[in-house]
C-alpha cells in the first residue's frame, strides 16, 4: 500500500492527460521521449479545454496551471487554455509530473517484448509495481515523486501530465492497493477531478 497523499481540503486539481501521439496509437513505451500529439491528440485536448471550459467559466485564470515538461503536455496545456481564452503560454511546468522513465523499453513496441527481452517482460508482469527498467523508474518511484508534488499543491491546479502520473496520483488519493495502480485506465479525452479522498471524471 502506497503511503497517504491527497490534496488539501477544499482544493481541487484538474488533471488531464496529454492528448495521443503516434507512439500512442502504435503501442510503443515513451516514457521520456518527447513525441508531439497527433491530430486526434489535438482535437482531444481541445474536447477537454473546453470540458473545462463549462466547469470553470470565468474562474480559469484565478487557478495555478502546470504541466510536465515533455512536449505532449506542454502542447495539451496550451491547446486547453486557448479553449480557455487564456494566453497559451501563460502556465509552468514541473519536472515531477513528467512521465514514468521507462529506460531501455522506451522506444519500443509493447508487442515486440515478450520476444526480444522476455525476461524484463515477465519480471514486470510478476511485480509491475516494484519492477524498475535498466535507467528508469518503478512505478513505486513515480509514486513517491507524484506524493511530493501533491504534498505541495496550494490551490485549485490544472494539471496537462501523463498516464503513468495519473494512475499514481489517483493510487495515492483512492489509497489503492499497488498491484492494481499500474493496471488503471487513462483516457485522453476526459478530465480527472480530484479531491481530497474524491475523484471523478468529465
């Protein structure tokens, strides 16, 4: 069980996970790698800029918004807020909330695995939660960075950030057991609202 982390009472985040790339749609890990959206990913980001649209009204530019680093949420980010009538570029980012580091499976195909490093495929799948790349992350330590941001968060936050970041911060805040963390869903065309010990989707 991952330790206790959810936002301050009466704080609310946003979260929205970066639109599709074509590494996306081809099933290839990647992690750090900086793949910008394709055009489904565009339209997604702006289905949820103005998703966010509806809820916040005129209140979008009283909240913090702060996205990974990685291109794909910068690009989500600024797709959102133009939807938001907001400047594009008037957001920060946050190294914490960059994707899970997948190292030496970044770049590659998900089908392609089970034959060229058989071994590594079924460490991860007998414990996906401890399993740690060569060079990268376990999803146990993106946890713990994910924990430390949330620790920090002030306000109300819009969030543009990543798969492996969403299914953490949702193990955190749901207090979920960690084998069934990395097995979340992450949909690109949604918003996740997150509260203390609450989560829904828009």
């Amino acid at each position: 069980m991952n330790r206790p982390a959810m936002p301050k009472p009466g704080v609310t985040l946003y979260f929205v996970r970066h639109g599709e790339t074509d590494w996306n749609a081809a099933r290839r890990y990647q992690g750090r790698r900086d793949i910008p959206l394709n055009a489904t990913g565009r339209a997604q980001a702006r289905r949820n800029g103005r998703a966010l649209a509806e809820v916040l009204g005129g209140t979008a530019a009283s909240l913090d918004h702060v996205a990974s680093p990685l291109v794909r949420a910068r690009e989500t980010m600024e797709i959102m807020r133009a939807e938001l009538m907001l400047d594009p570029k008037g957001y920060r980012t946050d190294d914490r909330l960059a994707e899970i580091d997948y190292g030496h499976w970044e770049g590659r195909l998900w089908t392609e695995l089970p034959h060229t490093d058989p071994e590594d495929f079924a460490a991860r799948r007998a414990d996906t939660w401890g399993w740690r790349p060569v060079g990268g992350e376990s999803y146990r330590m993106l946890s713990e960075r994910v924990g430390l941001w949330l620790a920090g968060i002030e306000r109300d936050t819009v969030v543009a950030s990543h798969g492996g970041v969403s299914k953490a911060l949702r193990g955190l805040v749901l207090q979920l057991a960690s084998a069934e963390i990395p097995h979340l869903e992450v949909p690109q065309d949604k918003v996740l609202v997150v509260t203390a010990g609450s989560i829904r989707w828009l």
